[in-house]
C-alpha cells in the first residue's frame, strides 16, 4: 500500500512539474509591411492597393503574432530573453496578375521584431 502512494505521489509530482516547466521560444510581431515594384522608370510601392497590402498581411501572419498577444504572454509572467530587429522576405499572390508577364508572385518584406521568450508552456499552449 505504501508502494503504491509512493508511486501516485511520482506520477502526480512529475505532472505538476511538466505543466510548470519554462521554455523558451522565438516569436516574431511584424510592425510593418513592404513591397516594391521597380523598372526603368522607377519604383512604385505595391501596398497603396488594399488587395497587395491584404495578400501580404495573410503571408506575414502565417509566422507573425500581434504584439498584444506578447503583451498577454508578459502579464502572465514570461520574460522577453532578447529582441532583434528582423526582417523576413515573403512571396504573395499577385492581385494584378497578368498571364501575358506570367507574374503570379511577387515579393514582399515582414519587418518587425524577433524575440526569444521565456514563459511557462501552458501560457504558450494558450498563444500558439
């Protein structure tokens, strides 16, 4: 019978204690967009129409996390371990595409800020 609180102990202690654990992570906010369209006779910025400006938010946001969910992660407790100016280059749909240029993609930039977090994994669950 002993043996047996022993071993209910163990197993309740090492479930407590996984939930508990910290971790860190890499998260990135994305704080600002950019996509440009250069030829001989200058560049044009791509994101004055909505639907550019749309298409390359989605592909940011496959990697990207709103600022006020980091603002949460820090409420509850986690630490920010470092943060880098980042910039990622992504390929979006072309909302202007024209079969004649056969241009269906074209690139953008996610600018923003990588972090490297130190939370609880519960909190991460939540996030992520």
């Amino acid at each position: 019978m002993r043996k047996f609180k022993n071993i209910l102990f163990l197993l309740f202690f090492s479930i407590l204690m996984t939930g508990c654990a910290t971790v860190q992570k890499r998260v990135m906010v994305t704080q600002n967009l950019s996509s440009n369209s250069c030829n001989v006779y200058g560049c044009t910025n791509l994101l004055e129409d909505e639907g550019h400006r749309e298409n390359l938010t989605k592909e940011c946001m496959k990697f990207s996390y709103r600022k006020s969910d980091i603002d949460r992660l820090l409420r509850e407790g986690a630490k920010i371990i470092s943060a880098i100016p980042t910039e990622k280059v992504v390929e979006y749909k072309n909302i202007n595409y024209d079969p004649r240029t056969d241009i269906k993609k074209i690139t953008g930039k996610c600018i923003g800020t990588e972090y490297i977090i130190e939370g609880y994994q519960v909190d991460f669950d939540e996030l992520l």
